[in-house]
C-alpha cells in the first residue's frame, strides 16, 4: 500500500495536483506510519526537492479564520506543507495550525527541512499579536451577536421609540417585571450594547440601562416611534412632563 | 556543520517514531541518538494517572481581551478570552542533564530572520519548528512529555483553577497613592497643597534614615504579576481558545502563561527542621482548590487522530444544577 502511493505521488507531475490528491488522501499518514523510515522520507524529500511550492498562507489569522468558515476550499488548496504535514486534521474544510498531537512528529520535520533549506519555506505571517488578539475579539463579539439575534428577535432600537419591555429580575425570585418608557439613548458597542430607558414610576422619572442582548429581557415591544433630531436625548430629563405624557 | 548533522539526526529520529506512538524515552542526554527506536519499546499510549504531587505542564497563550457572557442563569460574567497558539513542548529538561525535570513550551512561529543564530541552533537542535515564544515550566517527573508533543487548550478543563501570569500594563511614574494605595491626606481642615502626598516616611534622629524599601512614588506596573486562582469558564477546542473569569495581568496581545492553580505546602510537623529546598517533591502536597484531580488530563490532553478537530464543541464549565439566585428553603 505504501509503495503504491509514494509511486502514485511520483507520478504527478505537478505539485498542485500532489496537494489535492493529499488532501483527498485522508489516511495517508495512517499508511505511513507503517513503512519502513527510509521509505517514510520519501515523500517529504520530493516535497522539499521540488521547487513548484507555492506560498502557504497559513498566517496567524488565516488559520484562526478557516476554522470557523464553513467552506474554505481555495485556502486549504493554498496550504501545501502545512496541509501535508497535519495530515490527521484530513478534513478538507480545516486548516488549522497546532490541533493534534499526533503528526507532530512530521510536522516539525516538515518545518525542519523546509528551514534549512530556503526555497521551501513556508509562508509564515509575522504579525503583530495585538492586531491578531483584536480580530479575535471582533470575530467572537460578531458570532456572539448573531447568535443572540438568531435565537430570539431583538427589535431594533433608536432613541426616540416607546417600547414595552419584559425583564426578568433573577434577584428578584426570577418576576418578570413590565415597564413601558422612552429610550433616550443606545450604546453600540457589539454584545454589550445597551439602551438607556427613562419612564415615570409614580411622578419621579427614572432611567435604566438595559444590555440589549441580555436573556434577562424577556421581549421587547415598540409601541411607538418619535421622531427625533438628536442621538442622546439627555435634554427629556428637564421637560418630562411634557415628552413622557403618555 | 555539526548543527546541521544535528538537525538532520533528530530528524530522522522524528521519522523514526510513528506517528501513532507516544514514546516515553528515557529522556537522557543522548536524546538525538538513532537507536531511540529501541528505546521507545516502552510506549505508552496517552494519558497517565495523576498523583496528588504531580504538577502538569502550563502553557504560553495570548491575551485577546475581555468580554462578558451571559451564564445558564442568567448572570453576567467578565470573561477574559486566551488563545493558546500551537503550543509544542521545545525541549525536554531532566534531572540528568539539566538538573531539573522541566518542559519547554513554544508558542506561535517566527521567521528565521527574527531569530539569532543561537537561537537558530536551538530550535535545530530539538527538531521543532520555529516559535515565537518560549518559556520554560517544572514539571514532575511523571508529567514529562516527548518533544514536539502539541499541547492544545484542552489540556485544561472547563471548572478548573488555573494560575495565570503576565506583565501588567506600564503606567508610568505614579504617586504613592496611585502606587500603594496610600490614603493621602484630607481635602480640607487647614490642609494646604499636599492632597495627595505620601507624608511622613520615618522617623526623627533615633534610625536618622529613611528605611530601605520604603513605598514611595515612582515607576509602576510593567511588572510581572501572577493573578491565581482564575475559573476557566469555557473551552473552545477548535479554536484553541479558552474563557477564563476576570481579569488576567497584561495588555490584549501580550503573552500569558497559564498553569494549574496549585501550591506546594510541605506537612509541617514532619520537616520542621529542614529547609524547604530539601524537601523533597514527593513529600510536598500539592493543592488544587476546589476542583477534582482526576478530571484533568495527565500529562496532556491527547487529541484522538480520527476526530474532525473542526467539529469539536466548546466546553463550558458546569455551574450546578441549583438555580444561585432563588433563595435557599
């Protein structure tokens, strides 16, 4: 079986048509691991002697990114040594770095032969980590949202709505608790955005800060839309009479 | 020349091990000699039992930044979000050779342009690919792992305890209030300008010195600081992310190193005499605060090789069944 397939990754005559056969090739470093070490390293010295390598562009980022798009043919198409070499990952939608222990082992070989010798390197992004640490927060605030927004329908809110809001109070013995004011301002700020509610609780205005995507909001009901000129509408604190007059 | 036979050794040594096999060398100096294969006859598949001494390796991650998630309850919690970025055990530090049963953990990858020479030699020498970062953890002997073995973020365990260290944020020339926390003097009652000084710092001619290490202001933060006992709140095994509960030292970016939340404690009436370095591993206790020792996997988490690591779900800690804020009968 091993002879075969080192004979079969001879015959092609590209390195491109090598990479889609290895990645349609789940089991190949199963295979390997059986042949003897001399005839082991012959797929890797034919990788490292051809100089066909395209650039992997496995950066930092890439591969947090290919992990969670769904299908990311073209980038793993674009991983060539890293592809081979995390052969156990196998599946053709994953490009991840640094998830298995088991082909280690013949990843930093891989890495090994590619550093000594320059024309195979493989493309490595040297970025700044606190760009890489952003983009992560910013691809988990974003998933976070619309998770939220696919579980339950979260209106949208602006100042100058009249809604009717559901919350529920977990130190209150989990009551839910209905209140009914203006929104005089929203804070966007991804899964921490929130909205300020002003309303009248027996003649004294009072205004609360609400996560909007807080589970603890049970439903939110729009009763109705002012039409305002300003974002923060700080200026209804000293003419509640009049704009709350409901 | 020499490093390059070296390197070329180690990786036919690398060859040589199959990929299926975890193979416990004795980790002795001759860990680059090619008849290791014989020696790995001693294979043992995965994970081993933990001892109440045993101490596992930690590992390099990078702070993301903070957030908030809403638990099963409905509490908010600060959340601080690590990235363990393809860690790999560098190199391998025994009693033997070194003096000390340790693991080097790298983290990330570099260039070859970013590295010197030395350090060129050092990835060479051990057959790892190049890392951005490299510390070094202790380790029982026990706990000791091949080299190249990847340690992903499900070495820990949503639940657990963990110790993570860090260099906090610099801020710069700070006064004593600020700095230590000093109190400052009164706003008011005939106090005149010095609102935020420090005051006294001694006595009168008796020591006729200001004592050694006296807080006073100066440069703050940029220090390394240990926040212990953090609660991993979540594990993201695809990503190599884990959620962790409140703050960790450092700015987003900066490099953390995370550990399990453990101190030694030598049973005291048994060693009154001796010093603690004398001590012996064994006979120190370790603690791990509130968290069962057999949940962790020891001395790593092995992924299997037949899971789609891509499909794998996060793991959140278990917060218990009883619903925190209804009153208890």
């Amino acid at each position: 079986m091993d002879a075969d397939l080192i004979g079969k990754m001879k015959s092609f005559k590209s390195f491109h048509l090598l990479e889609n056969y290895l990645s349609n090739f789940k089991t190949l470093h199963f295979n390997c691991h059986k042949a003897p070490a001399s005839a082991l390293r012959q797929p890797f010295k034919f990788i490292s002697s051809s100089s066909l390598v395209k650039k992997n562009e496995v950066g930092p980022l890439k591969g947090f990114l290919a992990s969670h798009s769904t299908n990311s043919l073209p980038q793993v198409e674009k991983c060539t040594l890293r592809a081979v070499s995390h052969s156990s990952v196998s599946g053709p939608s994953f490009s991840f770095r640094s998830v298995a222990t088991m082909p280690d082992s013949q990843a930093s070989t891989v890495q090994e032969s590619s550093t000594a010798n320059p024309g195979v390197t493989p493309r490595i992004k040297f970025k700044r980590l606190d760009k890489t640490a952003k983009h992560i927060m910013q691809i988990l605030d974003k998933e976070a949202v619309e998770k939220v927004k696919a579980e339950r329908e979260i209106p949208d809110i602006k100042p100058g709505y009249i809604i009717q809001l559901k919350v529920e109070v977990p130190e209150n013995k989990r009551r839910v608790s209905q209140m009914k004011g203006i929104v005089i301002a929203r804070r966007n700020a991804g899964l921490n955005t929130t909205f300020r509610l002003r309303r009248l609780v027996a003649g004294v205005g009072i205004e609360s800060v609400f996560p909007l995507y807080s589970p603890n909001i049970k439903e939110i009901k729009v009763l109705d839309r002012k039409k305002v000129k300003k974002a923060k509408l700080y200026y209804l604190r000293d003419q509640m009479t009049d704009a709350l007059k409901k | 020349m020499s490093a390059a036979s070296r390197g070329l050794i180690s990786r036919f040594r690398l060859l040589s091990i199959g990929p299926r096999t975890y193979s416990f060398r004795s980790f002795s100096a001759e860990v680059a000699a090619l008849d290791d294969e014989s020696d790995g006859a001693a294979v043992e598949e995965g994970s081993r039992v933990m001892k109440p001494f045993s101490r596992r390796t930690g590992v390099i991650a990078v702070k993301c930044g903070m957030t908030a998630l809403w638990d099963k309850w409905g509490a908010r919690i600060p959340i601080s979000v690590l990235w363990v970025d393809d860690n790999i055990v560098s190199q391998v530090k025994t009693m033997e050779k070194e003096g000390i049963t340790a693991l080097q953990i790298g983290a990330g990858q570099k260039k070859e342009k970013h590295l010197t020479k030395p350090e060129m030699g050092h990835f060479r020498a051990q057959g790892v690919p190049l890392k951005r970062k490299l510390r070094e953890f202790p380790v029982t002997e026990d706990a000791l792992l091949p080299v190249g073995t990847s340690i992903t973020v499900r070495h820990f365990v949503p639940g657990q305890y963990v110790d993570v260290t860090g260099i906090t944020r610099g801020k710069g020339f700070q006064g004593g209030m600020k700095r230590w926390g000093f109190k400052g003097m009164p706003a008011s009652h005939g106090v005149s300008i010095t609102h935020r000084h420090i005051g006294s710092t001694g006595q009168r001619d008796a020591p006729g010195k200001v004592f050694k290490g006296k807080k006073m202001p100066g440069r703050m933060g940029g220090k390394q600081s240990t926040v212990k006992n953090v609660w991993v709140y979540k594990v993201d095994p695809q990503r190599n992310l884990m959620y962790v509960k409140g703050q960790v030292p450092g700015a987003e970016g900066n490099f953390v190193f995370v550990k399990d939340a453990a101190y030694m404690v030598p049973s005291r009436d048994k060693y009154k005499n001796k010093k603690y370095e004398d001590i012996s591993l064994e006979k120190k206790l370790m603690v791990y605060k509130k968290f069962d020792l057999s949940l962790l996997p020891f001395p790593t988490h092995f992924s299997s090789p037949y899971e789609d690591p891509s499909l794998l779900e996060p793991l959140v800690a278990d917060i218990g069944e009883t619903d925190p804020f209804m009153p208890a009968d």
